[in-house]
C-alpha cells in the first residue's frame, strides 16, 4: 500500500458520504417544502377554511356570524384583548338593531365629558353583558339605567343615568380588564357593574378573522403575535384547528382541566381572578363603586337543581372571590334554580322547595321561544290562563307543543330574562348607596 493512500481513500469516503448526506438532506427539505406548499395551494383552491367556517355556522351560532360578517368588531393590537367593537359599526340581525358607539360602547354617541346633571352607570362583561338578542334598552345595563331615572324622578331630582353598554361577545374577565382600562374609566363612570359568567373563566380567548367576518380558536402553546402571523398560512389554520377539535371530543370539555379553555383549568382560573382583582384596585383607586353578578352557565333549571351539578364548585368559586374583595353583588344561582325573588332555597329541605318561577321563557333562542309561544296559544284558546297554571303543567305544555327544542339551545336570554336579573339586582346596588 503506497503510504498515505488508505488515508486518502478515507478522506475520499468521508466526502463522498457528507455529499450525500447534503444531498439527501436537501432532498428531504425541498420534499418537505414541495409537500408544504402543495398542501397550502390546496388548502386556497378548495377554499377549506371557508367550507369549514360556514359548516360551523348552526342554528346556535348563525347571529354570531352574522354579527361578524357585518363588522361589529375589529382587531386591536392589545395581544390580551385582540378585537373590540368597530366604532362606528351597525347591523340588523332577526329585527334586533345593534349599533356600536365611538367610543366603543353599544349604543347610541355621546361625549366623553359627562354633561352637569348625568350619572353614569357602566356595565363589563361577555355576550350577556352585550345582549346578544335584547335591544339596547332591554339589556341589563339598560334596565338598571331606566330604574335609577325612575328612582331620581320619584324623589323628585333632575339627575339622568345614562347606560353605558362595554359588553362584547366573546370577551373573558382578562380582556374585560383592558376594556375597562382602555376605554371604560376614561368615560367616567359613577358606578361599574361587572356581569361576570362562569365561561369568563378564560385566560386566552377568541381571535377575530377579519376575511371571514368571526371569532376564531387557536390553542396552540405559541406567542400570539406568531399565531397571528401565522394564521395566514392555511395548513397553519388547519393544523390549528385539528388540535383545537381533539380537545373537543372530551365529554364536558369545559369542565376537564386538561383542556386549555376549560373553566377548570387552574391557570385559566388564576388569570381570572388576577384580572377580576385588578377591576376591582382600579375601581376603588378611581372611586367608583363596583357591583359584581355572579351569573352560572346557563343552563336548564332541571339542571341547575341537580345537588350534583358539575357547574356549582365553579359557582362557589366566584362568590368566595366576591368575599375575598368584598364586592357588593349577587348570584343568580336562586334565580337558575327557579326562585323568582333569587334566594336560592334549595337546601332547605328534602325534597327542595318547588320551583316558583319558570326560567326557561327567558332563554331567546327562537325554537324555545316559539315552544312557549305555542303553549300559552293553546292554554288561552281552553281558556286556562297561562300565569295560573301549575309550573308542572306549563313545562308539560310546552314539551308538547311540537316544537322541536334542542337539547343545548342558544342560552342567551330575552328582554324579559335581563329585566328579572335588573330586578334582583337594583334593590342590592341600592343597598350599597350606588343607585337612587
């Protein structure tokens, strides 16, 4: 062997296997990369993110949509808020009129100075707070605004309380915290009323998508200004969703902690109650009463009066956080039990009290509606007036007026349900000196 050669030959080898190794690596990346943007180009042309967002759109979800489609909201860059209302903005959604405000408010302009004589009463919170399918007077901001003018009427003063509507669909306690910081107390408001759900127990939220006109998920463990850059890319967007739908064939996935957006989750709880607590420093730094409404998911009463209701730690959880900051407020679980006057009596005894109050007629959705529409038409047409009947036999009633009631309508509640919960709730703000 001539001497060096087997160094060589070896030194050969070794760049002769790294060619290939580059040439292998190359080839796998440009696979890879030919693979990516065949999926992407496929994704476009098949329009899969359109088909799948108007296969989304049910009976339940469809005035989201539409709500949406309309511009109702716009981004913002905040990365905990993402969108807001659209100044400006105005639709007509099944005969109901939803306008948006300059100032980011539901409901009709006014000034940020507050004129002599005006008393504010300010209302946060998600959907219900915005009131989803209420005009804006029949909101339960609305309805506490139209008390207070008819309480300074009745002792006879001149003060006018104006509504002021800063709900938005969607929104968790974390994104209601910088709608209040960014837009609420500079609106100077004489008393703040957070209407908290159960589902605000959130800490990351929905993202508006501008081109599809909704409120979209995207769970993945990434910053959100790189989820938003990426959600331009299609196959992004799918994978997004398939990691989102592999936590929704969880039975109850609001209820199991592994899931990112459950209400049980403890960093979704921990978020929550940091953001309530930061509402209610900057309330109290700004001098401005805060009242809080516990609200449960709503839910069917026959659900809610089961002692074993996977809701009730949840609600337990709210008002020991309401103790704790020592908010003036209310829950509303006696009222979801049935209790017209909101005491909740149910373990009182054994069995529990009756039920006085049907809550179900609250719910807005059009096929609960149109059940007890129907039930009241036949009762009147026996002669039975409906307010008389047994609750028994109402409930029997509308279970058999041939309507078909989905098992999960959309719970969102009517004019009548915000003006009960303004009811329980105005004798108590009352109480606490914020309202005549």
């Amino acid at each position: 062997m001539v001497p060096g050669l087997s160094e060589a030959l070896q030194a050969i080898d070794q760049r002769s296997r790294a060619a290939r190794l580059k040439k292998g690596l190359l080839a796998s990346i440009f696979t890879i990369a030919l693979c990516t943007l065949g999926a992407e180009v496929f994704l476009r042309i098949t329009k899969d993110r359109e088909r799948t967002f108007q296969a989304g759109v049910n009976h339940t979800l469809r005035p989201w949509a539409e709500l949406g489609e309309a511009k109702i909201f716009e981004e913002v860059s905040d990365p905990v808020r993402r969108y807001a209302m659209r100044k400006g903005a105005a639709c007509t959604v099944d005969g109901l009129s939803f306008r948006v405000s300059q100032l980011r408010t539901r409901g009709e302009d006014f000034p940020v100075e507050k004129p002599s004589g005006e008393k504010r009463i300010l209302a946060l919170g998600d959907s219900f707070c915005f009131g989803m399918w209420s005009s804006e007077e029949e909101t339960l901001v609305g309805h506490l605004a139209r008390m207070a003018n008819e309480g300074e009427r009745a002792r006879g003063a001149n003060t006018r309380w104006r509504a002021i509507n800063l709900g938005v669909p969607g929104y968790h306690s974390g994104q209601q915290l910088k709608a209040l910081e960014q837009d609420g107390l500079a609106l100077d408001p004489d008393v703040v009323v957070l209407y908290y759900n159960t589902n605000d127990i959130d800490r990351e939220g929905f993202f508006y998508e501008p081109e599809l006109g909704g409120l979209r998920n995207d769970h993945l463990p990434l910053p959100v200004g790189l989820r938003r850059l990426l959600w331009h890319s299609h196959l992004y967007g799918l994978i997004a969703r398939l990691h989102d739908r592999s936590f929704r064939k969880i039975p109850e996935a609001h209820l199991d902690p592994r899931v990112p957006w459950a209400n049980t989750n403890e960093k979704n709880q921990r978020a929550t109650r940091a953001a309530i607590e930061r509402i209610a420093e900057l309330c109290r730094a700004a001098d401005i009463p805060l009242f809080f409404v516990n609200q449960p998911l709503w839910t069917w009463s026959g659900t809610s009066r089961n002692p074993d209701w996977k809701v009730l730690p949840l609600v337990d959880w709210a008002e020991d956080l309401r103790a704790e900051l020592d908010l003036p407020g209310i829950s509303l679980l006696g009222l979801l039990r049935g209790y017209g006057d909101g005491v909740d009596r149910f373990a009182e005894s054994d069995p529990p009290p009756p039920a006085d109050t049907i809550v179900d007629a609250y719910i807005a959705d059009e096929r609960v509606t149109a059940a007890f529409r129907i039930a009241r038409e036949q009762a009147a047409e026996q002669g039975k007036p409906w307010d008389q009947l047994p609750i028994a036999e109402r409930l029997a009633r509308v279970a058999s007026s041939g309507v078909d009631v989905p098992e999960i309508p959309d719970f969102h509640l009517t004019g009548a349900g915000y003006g009960h919960i303004a009811r329980l709730c105005y004798p108590e703000m009352k109480k606490a000196g914020m309202v005549p």
